[in-house]
C-alpha cells in the first residue's frame, strides 16, 4: 500500500497497468493482431499438417511431439488472454479491478524440456512457431514487467535506518539500546 498524500488516504496498486497510451498504440495493436494471428496459426498448424508429420515420427519423438505443443498450445493461450484482457481495459469493457482478478500472468518458462536432440527432430514448423511464441511471450512479458515489480513492490518497503540499526545492534552484541546521544 501507498500513502496518497494530495488526498490523505491509501491506495493499492493493480494487479496490471491498462489503460495507458500504449494498449491505444499503433505497436499495441500489432501486438495484438500478431499475437492473434499466431494463435491461429498454431491451431491450424496442429490440427492440418503437423497431425500428419506426427503420424510418422518415432514413437519417442512422437511423445515430445506430443508434449511440445501442449506447451505451445498453453503458452499461446496465456498470451491471448493477457492481449484479451488488456484491450479489454483500454476500450473500458472491463475495469481494472476485473482484470486484476483475472491473473492473467504471462509465465516464464524455458524454451524446451525436451532434450536438444529430441527437439531438432520436430518438424520445422512446429519449432519455428515454439521460437515465433518464445519471442512474443518475451516481448510480453517486457510490456507487463513493471505491473509486476510493483505487485512485489506493494509489501511494506524496509526501513532503510532501521536496517542500519540492526546491524548496528548485532555488531555490539545486542547492546546498544538507544543509538541516541544522552544529554545531562
């Protein structure tokens, strides 16, 4: 919490920054529309041509296959919700306290859990669109940042004088009760 002192009450950060100049922005709407795009992309992709290449990789490399684009599938998920939502703020279909319950966090994660050998024998498609998801989710995960650090930052800040105190305190052994000067 912060102390809004012009108006002498508390206020609470959100969950996540809308409604500022950039969800209005040319670059937020590419974002969007790319995003979007890839989603379908994504879908079109698994459901057409990499159903059938997975058809005919080895049953080891089908099970990375398989687990690779879950992952996808999950990921792009969490960034279409994240693009949803906030363009859902900006236009004002949705308040911020709406969308802070939303959770929509853009999560990180490693590129692949599959070991490196595994991943190279996917089919290109479906690693050119885990590296196109990678790098939105990046981007994303930039733009949303400072939302972040200031949900940790709503926590008390510490009292940088009474750090020094404590350790003041612990390389007297403790005995230092008043680090004021006495006046007789």
């Amino acid at each position: 919490m912060v102390m809004d002192h012009m108006n002498n009450r508390d206020t609470k950060f959100s969950t996540v920054a809308f409604g500022d100049p950039f969800a209005m922005s040319r670059a937020f709407q590419a974002l969007f529309d790319e995003g979007m795009a890839l989603v379908e992309e994504a879908a079109a992709f698994l459901d057409g041509p990499g159903r059938e290449q997975s058809r005919f990789l080895p049953r080891i490399v089908a099970l990375t296959y398989s687990t690779e684009s879950m992952r996808l599938t999950t990921r792009l998920m969490q960034i279409a919700s994240w693009l949803l939502v906030y363009r859902a703020v900006s236009c004002g279909e949705m308040s911020m306290e709406e969308a802070a319950s939303q959770k929509c966090r853009i999560h990180h994660e490693p590129a692949s859990q599959s070991s490196p050998d595994m991943f190279e024998q996917l089919p290109p498609e479906l690693r050119q669109l885990i590296a196109r998801s990678l790098r939105l989710q990046k981007r994303i995960r930039h733009i949303d940042a400072p939302s972040s650090q200031r949900i940790e930052n709503d926590s008390p800040a510490e009292n940088p004088v009474a750090a020094q105190h404590d350790t003041l305190r612990s390389a007297f052994g403790g005995n230092v009760t008043s680090l004021r000067p006495e006046h007789s």
